[in-house]
C-alpha cells in the first residue's frame, strides 16, 4: 500500500511547521516509547503551541495523557511505513541530484541566451541542484505546488526530474525561454507550466495564492527586488507560503544587502534561514559569482499592497553616454518605473552576458564589457 505522505504535509501545514520536523515528532515517539512535552520541547525545539495541536492531528496515530505523548498500535506501524517511505526517497534522491546536474549542463548548450537588459544571469548546473536537494531536505517539494517567478536557470527542470512536486509553474516574461521549456516539458511529459508574465501587471487572479513555494533569483535593484517579491507573496499561500530567495552581495559592499533585508521585513516576511555562498553563476563578478539562499516564510503580517517606488527594475544600464532622448524616457524624470519601456534601452535581444566568453565589470551606471577580441567599428558606439 502506498503511503500518503500528502496528509503530513496537510496536517504540517495546518499546524505552521515543515513536514521534516512532523517526521522528527513521530520518530522521537517511536524511539522513546513515549515523552513528556517538556523532554519533547528540549530534544526537538516544538513549543507546546504546536506540540498540542500535532497531537490532536495525529489523534489516530498519536495518543497523549496531559503532558505525555506516545504512540499508538497503529501508530508504530504508521511510524516504520514512514521510516520506510523516507528511506526509499533519500535513495532516490541520492541517485537522481547527480543526474540532474549532468541533464541541466547539457541543456545549456540548447537554452536561449541569457539576455543582460532582464539581469540574466545562469547559474551553474550544480547550483540547480543543490536548490532541488535544499526544498527536498526542509520538507518543501514533495507534494507541493511550487511557482518559479523567472527561470533563468532551468530550475523547473531540475524538480521535474524528481516527481514529486504536485505543481510546477514558471512565471516569465522572456517568451525564447518559455517556448524552450515547454517544448521540452512537452517531450519529456515533465508537467511544466510555461505562463507568459511581467511582473509590472498585475499577478493573474486565477494563481492568486494558488501555490505552496516560490523559487526566484529576483533583480538586485531594491524596487525590482520588491516588485518580484510582492508577485511572488501573490502567488502563494498567505498561511503557509514558503519563499527561497537566491540573492548575493559582495565582501566590499555588504550595506548593498540592507535595502533587500528592509524590504523582506516590509513586506511581513520573516527569514528563516540564509545560506551564503550557496549559487554559483557564469559570470556576476560584482558579486563574485555567487550569491546566498534566503528561506523565508509568510506571517500574519505578510502584505502584498503597492509600495512607493521610484527606482529601476533590473540593475542594467545602457553603456554609452545618454542622449537627449534617452535623459527624456529615463527614470530620472521622476516617472515610476511601471511606466518604463517594456524593450528597455538595449535593444540587442538575445545577446549574451553571461556566458565563459566575456566578463562584467559594474561601475556605477557603466557596464564595461572586457574580452580580448578586437571590436568592429560598430561595436564602438557602445562603449
């Protein structure tokens, strides 16, 4: 008989925990026999706001008499079918992280080009994986409905391959890269969901919270951080919505990081969890070619209201200096930045920024692409 693993994730849902820590309360059941919910607080860091009601959840397989929790008869054998179940999903997990790695590099070469004028840039074919493994580990892939605002990197890819998400939707506005990822969900039967959507619309209402996780690697300018984000807190669940965030800063200019931590705040996210050093990337040397993972969870407090926003959206600049009909449709003219042009002042779509070939140096509003190939008289109007 399969085991229903979708009623822990219900029921851990419900409760306001992972469904990794319900699995950890069964456990400890089993192997202590039984346990004082002081014991329980100390081993597993439960509170007795969320002991309790785990334990009126799990009524059928959990019993309890005031303060002392233990299993039932049916509920040693509920706890060695999920032993046994957890067991078989690590070892396909261990066998299937390798292979998505290798499946994700050999796309590269097929993927349209990232494009600088949308802040693309790949990560590595073991940074998709390792994200896969992160959500595998704290309880928020399996039976999930997991959005991707933006995929770049083909993550959607990566947690098709394992099976186990309920849902997989991308969120993009680069339509080379979602025909791509439909055509190849369409072949493979991956179960890929390929929406057409720029984040300066509104969110669509049939996905309004709609979906359990997001995964983003949002712009790094602050209001097209928050534009990003605020789509994404649409998107999921406002009780148990769970956000992985993939933004990085450099050694020299960590104070970059406090207008991104602000506005996670601001919008009533609280921060789980920040790994550093977690992604990779082909190029991003301003960040040294890495950034970190932010876990972050929805509160009571988690809004999605329009904030003012006066900014950019993408941290791009166009190279040359600005024209008179540049300083006319620019942002500086105190016009927000929903009204900018949708193409963006670089026009060279499908360009490549991103890729082994060249590298990025931002200084201020400049981007000087170095190589060491001689440019064409046409290159030079750009730099």
């Amino acid at each position: 008989m399969k085991f229903d693993y979708g009623r822990v994730v219900l029921i851990s849902d419900r409760v306001g925990i992972s469904p990794r820590r319900t699995e950890k309360f069964l456990k400890y059941l089993k192997d202590q026999g039984e346990g004082h919910s002081l014991d329980i607080q100390r081993a597993l860091g439960l509170p007795t706001s969320v002991i309790n009601p785990l334990g009126d959840y799990l009524s059928r397989v959990v019993q309890h008499d005031g303060d002392s929790y233990g299993l039932s008869g049916d509920g040693m054998t509920y706890v060695d079918e999920l032993t046994s179940f957890r067991s078989e999903r690590d070892r396909h997990m261990a066998e299937t992280i390798p292979k998505i790695a290798a499946e994700v590099e050999q796309l590269e070469a097929s993927m349209p080009k990232s494009k600088r004028r949308l802040d693309q840039v790949r990560a590595t074919s073991e940074s998709v994986a390792k994200r896969v493994q992160f959500l595998y580990d704290r309880g928020y892939l399996e039976d999930r409905s997991i959005m991707l605002m933006g995929d770049n990197d083909a993550t959607s890819v990566g947690l098709a391959l394992t099976g186990y998400p309920k849902r997989l939707t991308v969120f993009d506005i680069d339509g080379d890269l979602l025909k791509f990822l439909a055509t190849l969900s369409e072949n493979r039967q991956l179960g890929i969901e390929c929406k057409r959507y720029d984040v300066r619309n509104v969110f669509p209402h049939d996905g309004m919270h709609k979906y359990d996780v997001v995964v983003t690697d949002p712009p790094y300018a602050p209001d097209g951080f928050d534009m990003f984000i605020q789509r994404c807190i649409q998107g999921i669940s406002a009780e148990h919505g769970t956000l992985a965030i993939s933004y990085g800063f450099s050694d020299r200019s960590r104070e970059r990081a406090l207008p991104i931590q602000e506005i996670l705040t601001d919008r009533g996210l609280v921060i789980e969890e920040i790994v550093p050093l977690f992604n990779r990337y082909f190029a991003a040397q301003v960040i040294g070619c890495q950034s970190g993972m932010y876990l972050c969870k929805t509160t009571p407090k988690t809004t999605d209201e329009d904030m003012a926003r006066e900014g950019e959206l993408y941290t791009y600049r166009h190279p040359h200096k600005k024209s008179r009909r540049d300083h006319k449709n620019s942002f500086s003219n105190n016009r927000n930045f929903r009204n900018q042009d949708r193409r963006g002042f670089n026009d060279r779509d499908g360009e490549d920024f991103t890729d082994r070939k060249r590298t990025e140096l931002i200084d201020r509003d400049r981007i000087v692409l170095t190589d060491k190939a001689r440019r064409t008289p046409s290159d030079k109007k750009w730099f």
